[in-house]
C-alpha cells in the first residue's frame, strides 16, 4: 500500500476552531443550550482520534518534541478555560440570555481539547510507526479521521444556520463548510489514487461527485441570501441544506464501513507499550470528564437553579486537571524514554 504524506492538519486553525468561527460571527446571539450540546458532540470526536483503529494513519506533519509541546500548552489553555466556564456558572453571570463571554470560553476550550488529543494521537502514531522494536501500521487508504471530523463541523455549522440565521453566522458557517469539504474531497482524491478496486474507485467518485454537486448548490444559495436577506431567500438556502449534509454523512458512512479501505494496525512492543497504554487511557479519561462537564453545563443552562448541575460541573472541573495532569506526566515519561527511532 503506498504511504501516504502526513498533512498538517492541526496547524490549519479553520479546521480546529470551527466552534470558534461561528461564535464569533453570532457575537450574541447564539443559543447556549446548543452550543454546551456541540461542545459534547466535538469531545466525544476528539477520541476518534485516539482510537479510530488505533492509529493507522498520521493525525500531522510534527515531530514528537513539537507534539509534546503542544500537549503541555493546549493544556494550559484547557485548564485555564474550563475554570473560567465554572467560575462564570458559579457566579451567575454566565448563561443569561445574550451573553457572548461564556460561548467564547465554551469555543475556545473545545478547540484546544481538540487540538490537544490531535496531537496525543499523533504521539501513538509515532510510537507505532518509530518506536523501538515496533511493527509499523500499513496506513488506510482514506483519512477516515478528516471525514469524521468534516461532518461534526458541517452539521454543526448545518444546525447554527438553521437555527436563527443571520448573513454573519451564513457566512461563517460557509467558511467552516467550504473547509472541510475540501479536506474531504482531498481525502477522496486520495483514496481513489491509492485503491486498486475499480468498484471502489466508482463508488468514491460517486459519492464525492455528489457531494460536489450539492455543495454547490447550497453554496449558491447562502451567498444569494447574505447578500439578500428575506424569507424567501432562507427558505431556498435551507431547502439545499438537508441535500448536503445526506451527502456528507452518505460518504463518511460508506468510508466508515467498507473494510477495504482501512489498513492494518501496527504492533507495539511491550518496552514501548507500557508507556503508550498510560497516554491513551489519560486522554481517553480526559475526552469522558470533558463530556460530562458540557453535560453537567448544558443542564445548568436550562436549569440554573438545579444545584446538582453546578456541583457536577465543579466535581468535573476537577476531574479535568487531574486527566491533563496524568496524561502531561505520562506524555513527558514516554517522551523522556527515548524510544522512537
């Protein structure tokens, strides 16, 4: 199987931040309950990354010390920005209506959680691929985790215009859009360079070709409406929605499931897994106290008077520091070992 380049993808912030993005162009008006919700749904992807078949692909282009700095950084960030969701629930000054703070820190704390377990994965991948006595992977023939990925950012880009549109959310959501349905037609170019079966060429061309074809077609149809706003125009925009996002999810799903595009795990030896082990099961832990924590937020947002839901929300606030200190200890342990070639 031809190995294909690492692509450095955690340096395109398009691709991280596209929780960031919308926020930004919603200022203040965004609905919290959906956003705390978002906020899981992009936790839980972020172990795709760590465990989509362990690894048989290249999460980036960095190398070990660049990925170990990240991880300490984007760990300072992550601690720094779940307090600060905590401390503004806590004093109450948080989750009235219109207030733009606390979905800022609920967007920026999920970009550094995914920019932090991409580069975790990235360190397994090393260990697997260079790691003393190991036994490389044979790399899949599709990036699945760029697919994944592409459709939580388009959905949820998908569900924000849906919601309450407005030409700047529109054109926010369109460059969160347009950039991961690029990644994901670059994934599909690939895969048809690389696969040898002429029915998996057809049915990658397909489906990508009807992606563009719809892509187009929404596209279209939101530029129309933010350069003309009316009901009219909201309802031709939406009606082009549903279309694309079939097609993404079609395309992911059928990536997902054909065996055949998939490669082999590689083997770790046991000096090298017993330092890998402890990183991914901290930043697996680190994924689940994440999710419980928006959880524990989205339930003091349409409850604010339940005292559970802040008493959750400081019992994972905890549970956080203590998986980013447990996964910082095991990541500069591995790191210190000196185990990869």
């Amino acid at each position: 199987m031809a190995t294909k380049p690492a692509l450095a993808i955690t340096d395109n912030r398009r691709q991280n931040g596209f929780l960031s993005m919308i926020v930004d162009a919603a200022q203040n008006d965004i609905d919290l309950t959906l956003l705390a919700t978002h906020a899981q749904s992009a936790a839980r992807m972020a172990s795709e990354a760590l465990l989509l078949r362990d690894r048989d692909t290249p999460i980036s282009g960095m190398s070990f010390p660049a990925c170990h700095d990240a991880v300490i950084a984007n760990s300072k960030r992550l601690t720094s920005s779940v307090k600060a969701i905590y401390d503004a629930v806590k004093d109450g000054n948080g989750i009235h209506p219109g207030s733009s703070n606390i979905s800022r820190m609920i967007a920026v704390t999920i970009e550094h959680l995914v920019l932090l377990i991409e580069a975790v994965a990235e360190i397994v991948f090393q260990f697997f691929t260079k790691g003393q006595a190991c036994q490389g992977p044979s790399q899949s023939h599709i990036d699945h985790y760029v697919l994944v990925r592409g459709r939580l950012a388009i959905d949820i880009a998908m569900d924000h215009i849906e919601t309450s549109p407005t030409p700047p959310k529109v054109m926010a959501a369109l460059a969160v859009i347009s950039t991961h349905l690029e990644a994901i037609r670059e994934a599909c170019d690939g895969a048809v360079q690389h696969v040898s079966s002429d029915m998996h060429k057809a049915q990658i061309k397909g489906c990508s070709r009807a992606l563009s074809g719809t892509a187009a077609a929404f596209v279209a149809a939101a530029k129309f409406y933010a350069k003309k706003p009316s009901a009219e125009t909201i309802e031709q925009m939406l009606l082009f929605a549903k279309p694309l996002s079939y097609s993404v999810s079609a395309l992911v799903t059928f990536a997902l499931q054909d065996e055949d595009l998939y490669g082999t795990v590689g083997v770790l030896s046991q000096a090298v897994k017993k330092y890998v082990k402890p990183i991914q099961a901290a930043g697996m832990s680190l994924v689940s106290g994440t999710t419980l924590f928006f959880n524990s937020l989205r339930t003091v947002i349409l409850k604010p008077s339940d005292a559970a839901g802040l008493s959750n929300m400081e019992k994972y606030t905890s549970a956080i520091d203590l998986h980013l200190s447990e996964l910082s200890v095991a990541v500069r342990t591995a790191y210190s070992a000196d185990l990869i070639k």
